[in-house]
C-alpha cells in the first residue's frame, strides 16, 4: 500500500506568533522544572517503597512463589513485574499493597515525626 506524502509548507512567523511560540515553551519549561522537583521531593518516599518492594520479593523467594505466578495474581504482565521488581519505575502505595496482597503478606505504613 503505497503511502501519499505531504508536502511541507514553511512560512515565515510573523513577530507575534514568534513572542506566542517563545511564551508558550518558556512556559512548557517551567511546567517541567516544577515537575522535576515535585517528583524530587517525592523521591524519599519512593525509595522506601522500592525498599518494601524489595522485602515483598524476598518474601516471595522464602514462600518460593514464582514471579510469574504473582505477576498472574496481580493481573500484570510478567515483564512489568519484573520491572518492578527490579527496582525500574515509581510504585505506588497502592500497587505495594496489591503486590503484598498477592504474595500473602501484610504492609503497614506508619507516619512519624522526624527526631
């Protein structure tokens, strides 16, 4: 099946598209940065969750379930939950809690002051 190709048309942007076009990506990039550093000050709690995570998978060793009978459980691909796993994404609280459902244990979460 043969494709039609378009042909680009390039013109010349007048002064007030250009200051719009500057405008509108100096604001996409200030979106961005609040972003990062949201996501930054999330990071101390995403490493303690990829820490249960990492305690829900040795448990699953001990109990000597399969990967990929969990990741069945979970109604996940086996390659998603290998990622996670490993370590690779940002889990959530709520994706933990149904992970440690799905290997039988039970996770906790206690607040406390900081000493």
């Amino acid at each position: 099946m043969a494709r039609k190709m378009r042909k680009r048309v390039s013109t010349k942007l007048t002064a007030e598209q250009a200051e719009h076009f500057r405008r509108s990506r100096a604001e996409a990039e200030a979106e961005r940065d609040t972003t990062r550093a949201e996501s930054r000050a999330r990071a101390g709690l995403a490493v303690r969750l990829s820490e249960v995570v990492q305690a829900i998978r040795a448990e699953r060793l001990r109990m000597k379930l399969s990967a990929s009978f969990v990741a069945e459980r979970l109604q996940m691909d086996t390659g998603n939950y290998a990622r996670l796993e490993g370590g690779q994404g940002n889990p959530t609280l709520e994706t933990v809690t149904r992970l440690a459902e799905a290997v039988g244990v039970e996770v906790s979460v206690r607040v406390k002051p900081k000493v």
